[in-house]
C-alpha cells in the first residue's frame, strides 16, 4: 500500500534560516507529491505538488524536487520568515485506482524573531 | 459557498453519547473526503464520495461510524456510542471530482471532537 514518513518535529528555527523537511514514500505506480501546509485556526491548504519524477514544485519561497530513485520530496526553503509557522505534511496520491491522498504525520514548524 | 464549511467546530459529549457532524462542500465540487486527525498522528483516511455515492467505506474505523451525502452537496458524519478514542478533529476536503482528483482538495477547519 501507499504510505509517506517524514520528519517528525517539532522543528523550530530562527528567522532567515534554511528549512528542510524531510518526507519518503512508497507508492504503487507513479504517484503525484504534494506538500499541504495548515497555519493556525486555518485548514490545510496545498502549498506545491510535482506530478512525475524530476519535477520540482515551488510556492510562497519553498521547492521540492520529485526525486523517484530515492523516493524523496523534501521541502525547503532559504529563509524562513515567522509567518511560515504552521505544520506541514507532505502526501501523495497513486496513479493507481485508489485515488485518495495519503498523508504523512506532519510536521510542526515554529519561526522565532 | 466560498470554501469547505464544517459544522460544529468543537463538540465535547459524554461517551456513550451518538454525534454528527456536517461538511457543506464548495459548489460544484462532486468529490467529497472525510479525513481523521488525531493527535500526534497523520490524517488518517475515513472515506470518500462520489456525488451520493460512496464507493469505498473501508476507511471507516468501525461500525460505530458512518456518512451519507444528499443531493451531492451537503455530507453527514455520524459517529455512534462515541469512546474516547474517537476524540479527534474530523476533516472535510472536496474537490472537483474523482476522477479528476488530481490531488489538490479544498479543506475545511474541521470539527475538534472531544468525548469525555
């Protein structure tokens, strides 16, 4: 079946400093990989997406790279700002029939002034 | 209506007790999802429908728990003899449908059940 790890948090970083949120899956076919971010008192809303390997995503200052041969999709970014605070989960949706996403546990970053 | 809307925001009853809880999806959104979010843990997947129909009910964590759809809009969540491990924030998505769910869903606040 699908499934998605990533980093577990929670992460918490200085203004201006460089993120890294780790994220892995296994997937049957050719998934799709997306980041969702959920900022506080808001719902999840979709931050990037690649849909085939090599791809790279990006939004809002943050990339992430569709990276098949080793099943990563890690999101960075080069300078945090305190507004980035939020959790992060990272998901994928299968090429297959089960076309629902599958998230990972998320990750609870926090930007300090 | 402009986004997903989700109704009540917070519930707190007594175990034993039945709940329901309500997704008003954004029109002309077919596709409609029911995600779990429990502490510390992932968004673990309840189930989807497809205009009313729901075709995969497997997410569903037991019998205690079931949804339907009306008039492909408005769902209902209905969680029978809650337990406390059913205390959760409960997650409505929709999307454009289905098939076309290229994986970007429109999510609600979500309804934070707490059972006591």
């Amino acid at each position: 079946g699908n499934s998605v790890t990533q980093m577990e948090g929670p992460v918490t970083l200085s203004e201006e400093a460089f993120l890294t949120i780790n994220c892995t899956y296994t997937a049957t076919g050719y998934p799709s990989l997306f980041w969702y971010v959920q900022y506080p008192g808001e719902g999840l809303q979709l931050l990037l997406k690649a849909t085939k390997a090599d791809d790279k995503g990006s939004n809002k200052g943050f990339e992430a790279t569709y990276r098949k041969e080793t099943t990563s999709f890690h999101l960075e970014k080069g300078s945090v700002q305190v507004s980035d605070s939020a959790v992060y989960f990272c998901a994928l949706i299968s090429s297959g029939s089960a076309r629902q996403l599958t998230f990972g546990s998320g990750t609870q970053l926090t930007v300090l002034p | 209506g402009a986004g997903v809307s989700q109704s009540p925001s917070n519930k707190v009853t007594e175990k034993g007790k039945d709940v329901e809880l309500r997704c008003d999806p954004i029109s002309g959104h077919t596709a409609l999802y029911w995600y779990r979010q429990s502490l510390g843990q992932g968004l673990e997947f309840l189930i989807y429908f497809q205009g009313n129909s729901a075709p995969d009910k497997s997410g569903l964590p037991s019998d205690r728990f079931s949804a339907e759809r009306t008039g492909g809009s408005v769902s209902t969540l209905t969680i029978q003899r809650t337990q406390q491990e059913d205390s959760a924030v409960y997650l409505c998505a929709s999307s454009l449908g289905w098939g076309l769910n290229t994986g970007e869903l429109f999510f609600g606040e979500g309804s934070r059940l707490t059972v006591l």
